[in-house]
C-alpha cells in the first residue's frame, strides 16, 4: 500500500544518499499543501477527521486518516 515515490524516497535515504531526508520532507510538503495524501494519493480535508489527533499526524506525516491505521495500528 505504500506509495512507490515515497518507497523510492525512503530507499534514498536507507542508502545514505545526500540531501534524501530533505527531498522527502519536500515531497511531503509539497503532497499536504494540494490537500492529498502521500500514500493514496486522495484529495483529503484534515478538518473533516474524526479526530484532531488524525488531523495533526496528517499535517506532519501526510498521512490521511484512511491511511493511517495501516501505519500505526488501529485505532
């Protein structure tokens, strides 16, 4: 499920490879300012999660809430 920019980006940084933890942060950046997540890639609102705390991570990971849980457990 995860998103192959985002393996191909964490694999960069596995490797040790210069600038790649910035590159991500870019990408992920760059995903939550057109309002997506950088896993399904679908149009999300933050402001209509259950939770404040679902929309938090959102705006630090990227992660939609429908993503979540697939990440850190269920909640």
């Amino acid at each position: 499920m995860i998103d192959h920019e985002v393996k191909s980006l964490v694999k960069n940084i596995r490797e040790n490879k210069p600038n790649s933890l910035a590159v991500l942060h870019q990408h992920i950046q760059k995903t939550i300012a057109k309002s997506f997540c950088v896993d399904c890639r679908k149009i999300t609102d933050p402001a209509n999660y259950k939770n404040q705390l679902d929309a938090d991570e959102y705006y630090i990971s990227g992660i939609c809430d429908e993503c979540q849980p697939y990440y850190f457990g269920e909640k």
